[in-house]
C-alpha cells in the first residue's frame, strides 16, 4: 500500500463516469487506463497532455504489449527490446 500513497494520479470524466485514468510516480507512467467506449475521441491525448505538462521530462513507461503503438504515438520511443519479468511482458519506453 506505501507504493500507492507515492504516485500522483489523474483522472478525466464524461457524463459524469470515469473516462480514464493516469498515475504518476516521479516521471514513469504506473497506469493509464481509458474506458473502452470512449477510446479514439482523444479523451487518452489530453489526460496524457495534461499530466505530462505536470510531470516535467523525461517520461518513461513499461508498455504492455498491447500498449506500444499507442506510446509510440504520443511521442515514446522504446529503450530496449521487449522484457519478461515475473511472467509480465513490456518494453521499456521513454518520451522522445
């Protein structure tokens, strides 16, 4: 639970629900998460934006495989090729 209480989290809404979702810790992206249904309305784009503006540079983030190409366009670059850890698959990125 100490690690929790260490990260600086964002979140955005629509209608009232929660649309999506960014935690912090230092400058590495622990979590992002947006809502399925509202996924490709830039709703991810402008809580990255925000939180990014906050967090200072550089930003970095071990990306789920599924997530890659979604840093790749928001500016990340990989660092190294994709790692398993603990059974846990990612690529360590960072923002170029």
């Amino acid at each position: 639970m100490e690690q929790v209480k260490t990260l600086v989290t964002y979140g955005t809404y629509t209608d009232g629900r929660l649309a999506g979702v960014l935690a912090l810790r230092g400058n590495h992206i622990s979590l992002f998460f947006v809502r399925e249904e509202v996924q490709g309305h830039g709703i991810g784009r402008a809580l990255f934006q925000y939180a990014a503006a906050r967090a200072g540079r550089p930003m970095t983030v071990h990306s789920s495989p599924y997530a890659v190409e979604i840093y790749r366009r928001l500016g990340f670059v990989p660092t190294a090729e994709e790692q398993v850890e603990d059974g846990i698959r990612y690529t360590p990125m960072r923002l170029a």
